[in-house]
C-alpha cells in the first residue's frame, strides 16, 4: 500500500508540473471553495490610511531562510506550518521549496514572490506608513488533514504575531 501510495504522488506530481493541469486543478479548486464556504469572505477596511500603516508580507511560494527547515514535500497533502522571516534579510538567504509550481525565475529573484525591498521602497516613499519587523512563508499546497490545522492552529498563531506586531495590512503572494 505505501509502495502504490508513494508511486501515486510521485505521478501526480508530474502531472501539477504541467501548467495546464495546473491551471485546470486550480479553476475546479477556486469554484469547489466558493460553492463550499458557508459564509463570507471577512473583509475588514484600512482604519488609517496607507501612508501610516505597517505593512507585512506572506507568500504562499515555499519561501524560507536558507538555514531553516525546508517544508515537507514528500506528503501529498502539503504542510499547514509556516516560516517567519525577518524585514531585514539579506534575498541571497531566502530559498524555495516547493514542487506544485514553476519556480525557477523566483530562484533567481525572490522580490517576485516576496517583494520585500518594494516594500522597503513604498515606506522610504512614504506610500506606506512602515514594513513590518516580521512575515511570513506558507507552502501553498494544503490539503485533506492539513486544512484543519491550517486554519484552527496555524493561521490563528500568524494572525497573533501579526497583532502583536501592530500590523495594519498585509500583502499576500501567491505562487
């Protein structure tokens, strides 16, 4: 059974290299959320205005330091945990992993998934109030057990961190 199991990730992570797949998986996905969720999409508006708020960054990439640990890619349902990063780290320090996306121009660049010297540039240009000292790293592909966990345990501890550090907005990069 694990044989079977480990040779179905193993094809149906080729499969989520193709763009297209991708793409397709992504659209049922997106479609299957909206007809599921049982209430609204919380909105809360700017209490302040942009050019006095503290920004956070949180991508969903695989974005992590290069000395912590990588995210799990050998479960199929992903990892809920996340990985906290400085608003004064070096990009050379930053690595990607992640399997469910093509990363390679984010290897080279990471402001394209983490804009964080951009950040850096609309506070300089007072177009924001401040950068936040922390943000933050998902994997991205959460599924099946994880979602619980993601959403009771995880999001609600980054949500926490986020308060104590006054956030007034966050800017989210998907992958």
């Amino acid at each position: 059974m694990t044989e079977n199991r480990r040779l179905l990730d193993i094809i149906g992570n080729r499969l989520f290299a193709i763009p297209f797949v991708t793409q397709l998986w992504s659209r049922f996905a997106a479609r299957a959320s909206v007809e599921d969720a049982s209430e609204q999409v919380p909105f809360t508006p700017l209490r302040r205005p942009l050019s006095r708020c503290r920004v956070a960054l949180i991508t969903t990439g695989g974005l992590h330091l290069s000395e912590q640990e990588p995210f799990d890619m050998s479960d199929p349902d992903g990892e809920a945990s996340f990985r906290m990063l400085r608003a004064k780290l070096p990009p050379e320090q930053l690595t990607i992993t992640h399997r469910y996306y093509d990363h390679r121009d984010a290897d080279r660049d990471p402001q394209i998934i983490f804009p964080l010297d951009h950040l850096r540039e609309l506070a300089e240009r007072g177009v924001i109030g401040e950068v936040a000292p922390r943000h933050f790293g998902f994997m991205g592909h959460i599924e099946g057990r994880h979602l619980e966990i993601l959403t009771k345990r995880t999001a609600p501890a980054v949500a926490e961190m986020l308060k104590q550090d006054r956030v007034d907005a966050v800017i989210l990069t998907p992958a």
